[in-house]
C-alpha cells in the first residue's frame, strides 16, 4: 500500500467514526428530549385543565339541582363524582414530578 491509499484509508475510517460519535450524541439527544416531553407539564397548561373540568363540573350541577330537585340519588351522584374528579386534580396538581439525572453510576458497561 501506498502512503496515499493509507492516508485515504485513515480519513474514511475517522469519518466513520465521527458519523457513528454524531448518531449516539443524537439518539441521547432524542431520549432526554422524549422523557422531558414525557414529564413536562407546565404549571399553566394543568391549571386551564383543572379550570375546564370545575366548569363543567359546576354546569353539570346546576343543571341537575336547577331541574331534577326531586330526585335524591341523581342529586347525591350529581355531587358526589364530582367531587371525586376535583379531588384527582387538585391531587395530581400539587404533586410535584421531579426529574433527576439517569446515569449510570459504578462506570460499568451493560
């Protein structure tokens, strides 16, 4: 071999490299950014949720209480489920997700 076919050979053999270092980084890259979409809520897009079901909760009682006033299991339902649901939200809107590092410790390989 010539020193150009092994100049040739090394720069082909470094690229690969480089494109194989560049595909992990970016599958990393596309893990992190996964998990945090995963986690992520803001504090904003919960509290228009929580806002949206205590809207209907409201409409559907008032409704019911407004004309069904006779009916005592309706009623009973009526305020009991919701109830339910308020408390699932508010629950999961005061729970605080955190979202540590992943790495590895002890540095062996799997």
């Amino acid at each position: 071999m010539t020193g150009v076919e092994l100049f040739l050979g090394g720069v082909a053999a470094l690229a690969v490299l480089s494109v194989i270092v560049k595909a992990r980084a970016g599958v990393k890259r596309a893990r992190v950014a996964a998990e945090i979409a995963r986690v992520g809520t803001s504090p904003v897009s919960l509290l228009g949720r929580v806002l949206m079901t205590a809207g209907g909760i409201v409409g559907a009682q008032w409704l019911v209480i407004t004309y069904a006033v006779g009916n005592t299991t309706l009623l009973l339902a009526v305020l009991a489920a919701p109830a339910l649901i308020a408390a699932y939200s508010l629950t999961r809107a005061m729970t605080v997700m955190q979202l540590g590092p992943t790495a590895r410790r002890g540095g062996g390989r799997r």
